[in-house]
C-alpha cells in the first residue's frame, strides 16, 4: 500500500450527525481520498488520501454538502 497523506480543514456549520455524514459523503467521492474524519464542535474534517489534494475540490465538495470551507487547520 503506498503512503497516505492526511490534511486539515475548517468547515462551518456543522452542528449535528447529518452534517458530519453530508460532509463525509462529498468528500469521500473525490479521488484519492481514502478516509474522512469529522468533528462537529471545533469544525475540523480530517481528509487522508493518497495523493496531495486540490483545495478547490475540497471546497466544491464541501459546498455541495451545504457547508463552507473557511481554512486549512
């Protein structure tokens, strides 16, 4: 198996299991990706792939969920 690679983000607007859930399933969706953490109340999603990912993508991914990306952590 080849390396992972985790990265950090900031989502807002997450209050409950629906939106962790949201938030893994658009993420989940993109390529590479192969895990997603959330936690709700520091807003953190932790994405493991196995190549660098595009922050734009991840925004778009975010976006589509219904929430915002307001950073890297």
């Amino acid at each position: 198996m080849s390396d992972v690679l985790t990265t950090e983000y900031h989502v807002s607007g997450m209050t409950c299991s629906h939106c962790e859930n949201a938030v893994k399933e658009e993420v989940s969706a993109l390529d590479t990706v192969v895990g997603v953490q959330v936690d709700i109340p520091s807003g953190h999603v932790t994405v493991t792939s196995t190549t660098p990912l595009d922050d734009t993508r991840v925004r778009e991914a975010i976006v589509e969920a219904g929430y915002e990306l307001t950073g890297r952590a």
